[in-house]
C-alpha cells in the first residue's frame, strides 16, 4: 500500500526542482536531450568605408543690401510717376517705363495686373513668376490657375481685380525685398486709390506685410479684418489676408482656412448696407 503522506512529499519535492510533467516508461514517451548548441565563430567586423564629405547644399545668392539713398530717391521718383497718372492705364504705363526698381534688369517685362479694373474686390499677391514674367499677366501659372479656381467656387469670378506688391520677377522667384517693395509701392497704392474695391485679398505673407506694414507670419494674420488707409488718410478700404495659393499646392489640407477666408470675404462683400 502506497503511503499518501510519502507520495505528497514527493511531488513537493519534484514540483520544488522545476518538474511540471510526467512520462511514461516506453521509448516513444522518452525526452531525448538536445544536442548542445554550436558556437559559431562572430564574422570579423566590417572594414568602415571612408568617410566622404557631404556635398555642400546650393544656397540662393544673397540679396545684396540696398544703398538707403537710391532707395529714398527711387521711392519719390515713382511716387511722382503714379501721382500724374490719372487712371489704371496710364498708371500701367508709367510702371512700364519706370527704371527704378532693380527687379527690372532681370525680367522681361512688367507685369501689372489682369481682371475688371472695377471689380469690387482687389487681390494683392507678392511677385510674377516665371509663366507670370513671360506672360505678362499676374497669377497665369499653377498657383494663379488654383487662384482661379478658388474663386470661382466662392462666386467671385469677374469679381476681382488682381495686382501684386512688386511688378518684376525676382531672380529665381525669391520673395522680394522689403526695399523692392518699397520702390513699387506708389505704384500699388495709387492702383488701389484708381481702383476704389470694396475689399482687399492679400495673398500671402509678403503681401499682408507690405500692404498692411505689420510684422505678423501670415498664419497670425489670415482670416483677420484690417482696415487700409490711403496716404491722405481719404480712403479706407477692408483688407482680409489669407494664403497664398502657391502655398496650398504645396499643402493641401490647408486649402480649407483659405476656403474659410474666402467665405468671410464673400460675407462681408455682399452684405446689405447699414441703414442711414
């Protein structure tokens, strides 16, 4: 007879030393032990290639800085010039035939403006591309095809007047200068003063900047109402900025803060006057 108490104290025991199973006696039932694992000698480490030096990145050539007086002088010059043009036509030509913007010796021709010149809204981009500067018209390209587009969606074709803050293309489509445009503001003011919009649609940062002189990235800026003074303090004019469609090409998703900019602009264009 099997003592209960002596087989209790050999499980313990067996369950102590780590045993969780047990076999039969017949040969198929038998563990056989591994065979112990060969070590196999570590390939010798790899010979590191020479180091070779990066190609240094292609940098823009820098904008050499502007002498202050040529600017002053450039500045009152086209100032005159715009002032003694007396509509949108002759202001065209006077932009033409205006030698003080550096941006000229580079580009083929200037690019002025494209749209209704009594079309209630203004849009003011940066500069003319590459299609722009062979053209001869601002926004003809892939962001000015999007531009389109966008309006048209919103109700605003043949609604809009569109100009930008400089009238040259800059080597290599850089954005221009704040002294580029400078030269070229008297030319845009005295459009808007010619034009009298109702709204302005400032295209991206460089526009909102310049037009608006504040120092705000356009992600601050956007979808915001400001209001644009003329110099004699005469006019004033509602100006929304919002992103430039360049820049929604290159990021899609933002596409619908500008489509929200635009909704706003359209609002406010066709809301019914107060009553006196």
């Amino acid at each position: 007879m099997v003592d209960a108490r002596a087989l209790e104290s050999l499980l313990a025991f067996w369950i102590d030393a780590g045993v969780d199973a047990a076999l039969r006696d017949d040969r198929e039932a038998r563990v056989v032990a591994p065979e112990p694992a060969r070590l196999v000698p570590a390939p010798p480490a790899p010979t590191p290639a020479p180091a070779v030096s990066p190609r240094p990145a292609r940098l823009a050539a820098p904008v050499a800085p502007a002498d202050a007086t040529l600017i002053d002088t450039a500045v009152a010059t086209a100032a005159r010039a715009a002032a003694a043009a007396g509509d949108l036509t002759s202001l065209a030509a006077a932009i033409a035939a205006f030698d003080g913007c550096p941006l000229k010796a580079g580009a083929r021709q200037a690019v002025v403006s494209r749209g209704r010149p009594d079309a209630p809204v203004m849009a003011i981009g940066e500069a003319p591309g590459a299609d722009e500067d062979a053209q001869g018209a601002p926004f003809v390209g892939r962001a000015g095809q999007l531009l389109d587009r966008m309006l048209a969606a919103a109700g605003l074709t043949d609604r809009v007047f569109i100009t930008n803050t400089v009238f040259w293309r800059p080597p290599g489509n850089r954005t221009p200068t704040a002294e580029e445009q400078a030269v070229c503001a008297p030319f845009l003011h005295r459009a808007i003063v010619l034009a009298k919009p109702k709204v302005l649609l400032l295209l991206g940062g460089a526009s909102a900047k310049s037009v608006l002189r504040r120092g705000e990235g356009i992600l601050q800026l956007r979808g915001r109402w400001f209001e644009w003074r003329s110099a004699d303090g005469a006019l004033e004019i509602p100006a929304l900025p919002t992103l430039h469609p360049a820049f929604l090409l290159r990021q899609p998703l933002a596409k619908k803060k500008a489509w929200e900019d635009l909704l706003r602009l359209t609002e406010r264009l066709d809301r019914p006057p107060r009553p006196a």
